[in-house]
C-alpha cells in the first residue's frame, strides 16, 4: 500500500508512506524495513492486505483516526501489523518482476482467505 503519485524508479517499501511484505521476506512500512519473515512466498502463494480500523467502524473515518495495517499469507494471519493514522493518500499498489510474473487481484469481487 502507498500513495498514488510516487517515484516508479523506487521500490515501493523503500517509500514514506508506503507498507510492503516482499517475497524477500521483508516488511517495510514508511520506508524503513521493520522485520525480516521467515515466511518466504512465491508462485501460487495468496498475499493479503488488510486495513483495521483500531476503534469503530472503517466505513466511517475522521481525520487523526489510528488504523493497523495488517498482512496474510495464504489466508493465515501474520504476527505483524503496523500503524498509520493518514489513510486518504493510501492506495493498493504491486511489483512483479520478471517477463513472465502474474498477478491476480481480488478487491471484494471472490470470497477472501482469510477469515475474521
């Protein structure tokens, strides 16, 4: 997750404002890398992003509200979330490399992995 206007010659976790779990197994947030996984993912792995509204309901947000930013592999939730308060520039954002890398993208249209 990041903001929408950023510098494509960067790696997004590498950005200010933006959260990233890479296949390298590092998590960045803010552009510092916070934790190394030991959960590695690859081909045919299901990622999952999650945004957590710390108090109340996320549908309906005020500025200075505190939000968790949280991760999952394959439906199962990572032990490691991080917190942000400005949530109005934060957009979903991917990096693939390589000539045959694939992403499928689900937004609420299929049943989501994980489960509350």
């Amino acid at each position: 997750m990041g903001p929408l206007q950023f510098n494509k010659n960067q790696n997004i976790g590498e950005m200010v404002g933006s959260f990233v779990y890479a296949s390298n197994w590092k998590l960045f947030s803010n552009g510092k890398q916070n934790k190394k996984y030991q959960s590695v993912f690859g081909s045919n792995d299901v990622i999952g992003c999650g945004l957590k509204k710390s108090k109340g309901l996320i549908k309906k947000c005020l500025p200075g509200d505190d939000f968790r930013i949280f991760w999952t592999l394959n439906g199962a939730k990572l032990d490691y979330s991080c917190s942000i308060k400005d949530v109005d520039n934060l957009y979903p954002l991917v990096s693939i490399f390589g000539e045959d890398s694939k992403v499928v993208v689900n937004f609420g249209t299929k049943e989501f992995l994980f489960k509350k």
